[in-house]
C-alpha cells in the first residue's frame, strides 16, 4: 500500500524498530539539542516529540524523518539492505523508469479536521521548535513542502525552504536565490503583485523527497510524488489560493507573498545544512497567513539541518548524486562506478580508467550538473578500489594518490549559494554569490598505472572468506 501520509510512514518506520518516542521535552532548548543528540549516534531513529510542554497532548514534532538510510530507502522504495553506494544506483536506475503521475483532486481529506480562517488564524498554536542554539526564532518548516504557481506557464512548483513563525498570522520564508520558488517570487513581484502560496508542514515520504529533488523547470514535483508513491498524490484545491493542498496533510496554510518593498521582516539566524548561522539576520518574504488547516493531534515534520557529518545528513542518501552519476553515462563517460556527496560541498566520483584524461572528463561533466552548482566545492574523483561513500578511504586515496602541482585545477567566479558560510561579508551585502570550485584527481596516473605500488590492503574475495570462517570471534569484537 502507498504511504499516503506522514503518520503511514512513521506507523512503517515504527514497524521497523527505527522509531524513538520522547515526552515531555521543551520546544525552547530541548527538542533541538535532543534531536542532534540522537542523529549524532550510528544508527539514529526518528524521533516523535509529544507532550511538549505548553501545548495540548498529541501536538507531536518529529526530527530526523528522513536522516539514516534504511528510512531514505523506505520512502524511496528502494531495497535497505542495499548498501551505500547501490543504493545511490539503484535511485539512479529507478529515475530512469520516471512516467509523470498527476495529482487527483479530492473534495475532502484528513487534513480539513480543523480549518481555521482569517482573524481566527493562530499560528502560536503549534510548538514550532527552536532548532539550534542561536537561531532567530522558531521554525514551524524544516521539512515543509511550499507550493507555488507559476504565473505564465500555470505550472506548479514545490521546493523544501526554510519557514519562521513571526506572530499569530505571519510567517517568514527564506528561498535561495538560484531556486525555482525564488524566480517564480520575482515574476508576480516585476507585476507588483502578492504571490499565492501554500505550505504543508507534514506529509507523505514521496511528496517531501519529489519537493526536494532539484526538477527541471517546468516540471511540477506533484507529478514525480505520484510516480514515486504509485498512486497519484490526492490533493484539495484551497480556497484561498487556487493551490493544491495535500489532502493526507497534517498541517497546511493558505496565504500570499507580498514584494519585499511592501513588507519584509527579519529572519534568521538559522543553523544551516552547510553546518554554520551563514545567512545571519536580514529582511526577507513574509507570508500573510489567511487559512489554516490541520488533522486532529498534527504533527510538525522536522528535519533540521546540521552538521554534515557522515551519519548526520540531512537526507540518509545523498539523491542529487545519482543525478551526477545519470549525467556522466548520458555524456557518454564510461567506466562510472559510483558517486557519493558528502555533505553539500564534496562530489566523489569512483571510475575505472579507460584512458588518459578520464578522471579530468569525468569532472568537467560533474562541475555542469545542477545539483553540484549551488554549494558544490570540491570534485574528487579516485580508482574503481576507493568506496566514495567512505571519507576515510577518499581521504586516503587524496592523500596518497594526487600530486597537488598536477592533479587539481581551480576554476573561479562561479555562482553559488546564499547559506555559502566561505561568501565575503562585503561580497554578501552586495548580493554578490560567486566562489570557487576546485578538481582533485585522486586517480593513480594513467600513464603509469600498472608501475603504482600495489596497495597493502586484502583483495575482497579473501577478505569475505577468512570473516566467514571467524565470525563468532569477530562477532565478539561487534563487527
């Protein structure tokens, strides 16, 4: 059966033993700490936060929805039992089955429980956390999906952006500069015009993970939910904006975008997936809240970014990485044998030599891809022996394989993202969101190859043979 809902995928998650409930904490201090507490252990669970204080029982918060990878897999549909880079393989294989599913519009659902309007509106009534310590207020959206039209082509975007609560009716959204939210804002405000908006702030695994994919323009994320989920998504059409509204939603609002020189208000600091407060404070798009819907008990979906550390991501699988492997075989480079990001800001590329320059063309298709363009720093590309998942075997293959004088190139000027933490404060100010990239060829030279020195590590056949026969001892050692 389809997950229709965020509460379908955490009923699936809590079947699975990977579910963590915690009472009574403080939306002020402690559900932050307390969720990067948990994703900093091997192996986290989600957490579902209830009975927080100050607010009515069964008003929930989860954290880590989709960090980990056996909860990436599931909302993907994808096999758990795969490893790290398969799994990246398999999503990429799976992308190539893509056939649009369009939404289905439904007169009811779930998430008209509870509708409130206009001055009944009372955002304060959801414990919205304070994610990380210094941030600037609290964030209702962390793992939000906001839904936009696009005025000319009437086409419907849906990005994952970070949303604040100012008051009872107004909320604060940030979206990057280079997004599709952003450029389609810039098209109602060029008309002086509000733009309608929607924001759902929990639902279904495969409408989050379509929202946060990196689509072409023109694409609407509601058609990729549907393909990805196997049935088409059920939405409602709001009656303040025309928009869909998911109708297995826990919590969804109706409003509008005024331009920025209509009204604007502080946002931030937040605690960004780059792992710094890089944005600081500055004025930023409200939304004028008009509706409010939500399901008896909502629950909040949080995701909160931090540090991104192996095992902290934001998602368990880094998806826009199969997009870079995709384009590698459509430009015809053979030879891929898996790609990985680490974070935001480093793209692993393992190949099997072909010929001289295969490592060099392997990143220069890797620079042009969308999803290593807005924080996208480091290209490293390392033999077919090197796990691109695994930072201490890359480390090691750049440490002891690349000569610096070389095997890297430095490209500069190339834009970048505002959450960036290495943009200049004077470079901020003037809107100006330019860095570097460098390549890092950690391949053993071609032309010498088969003259490298033979690596001291055991071949993987024998590797398999002598752990088999030693298991009980080792399974002492918990390995």
């Amino acid at each position: 059966m389809p997950l229709q809902s965020l509460r379908d995928y955490l009923q699936e998650v809590e079947a699975h033993g990977d579910l963590l409930r915690i009472d009574g904490a403080d939306r002020e201090e402690e559900i932050g700490a307390l969720a990067e507490i948990v994703a900093s252990t091997p192996g986290h669970p989600l957490v579902v936060f209830d009975k927080i204080k100050g607010f009515p029982p069964g008003y929930r918060v989860s954290a880590s929805t989709m960090g980990g990878i056996r909860r990436m897999a599931l909302g993907l549909g994808l096999d758990p039992a795969l490893g790290n880079v398969d799994l990246v393989r398999a999503w990429k294989e799976k992308l190539k089955t893509f056939k649009p599913v369009p939404a289905h519009e439904v007169h009811s659902g779930p998430v008209l429980e509870n509708v409130i309007a206009d001055k009944n509106v009372d955002l304060l009534a959801f414990p919205a956390p304070k994610w990380h310590e210094r941030d600037g207020g609290y964030y209702i959206g962390t793992g939000c999906c906001v839904f936009l039209r696009e005025p000319d082509e009437a086409w419907v975007n849906i990005g994952v952006y970070r949303v604040m609560v100012h008051d009872r009716t107004t909320l604060g959204i940030f979206i990057n500069h280079i997004q599709h939210g952003r450029q389609i804002l810039q098209k109602y405000w060029a008309r002086r015009q509000s733009c309608p908006i929607v924001v759902s702030f929990g639902q279904a695994p495969s409408l989050y993970l379509a929202a946060a994919q990196r689509e072409p323009w023109g694409v609407s994320e509601l058609s990729v939910a549907g393909w990805l989920a196997g049935s088409p998504v059920e939405i409602i059409r709001g009656e303040v904006t025309g928009l869909p509204i998911p109708a297995h939603a826990e919590i969804v609002v109706e409003g509008e975008i005024p331009p920025m020189d209509q009204e604007s208000l502080p946002e931030g600091p937040f605690g960004e997936r780059t792992g710094y407060y890089a944005t600081g404070t500055r004025n930023e798009p409200v939304i004028k809240v008009r509706s409010v819907m939500h399901r008896n008990d909502p629950i909040i979906q949080g995701d909160p970014p931090l540090k991104p550390v192996p095992g902290m991501d934001h998602f368990g699988i880094p998806l826009p990485a199969a997009a870079v492997w995709s384009a590698l075989e459509y430009s015809g480079v053979p030879g891929v044998c898996g790609v990985w990001q680490h974070g935001p800001f480093a793209t692993i590329i393992a190949i099997k030599q072909h010929y001289e320059g295969h490592a060099r063309q392997a990143a220069a298709i890797a620079l042009g891809v969308r999803t290593t363009l807005a924080l996208g720093r480091f290209i490293i590309i390392v033999d077919d022996d090197i796990d691109p998942s695994d930072l201490r075997d890359v480390f090691w293959a750049v440490t002891t394989r690349c000569d610096p004088a070389t095997q890297t190139e430095i490209l500069k000027d190339l834009p970048t993202s505002d959450i960036n933490p290495r943009v200049a404060p004077e470079d901020r100010a003037q809107g100006r969101f330019i860095a570097s990239r460098i390549v890092i060829d950690a391949c053993r030279p071609y032309r010498w190859f088969k003259d490298f020195p033979a690596t001291n590590v055991m071949s993987a056949e024998k590797k398999k043979a002598i752990s088999d026969k030693w298991k009980s001892a080792l399974g002492k050692l918990g390995r």
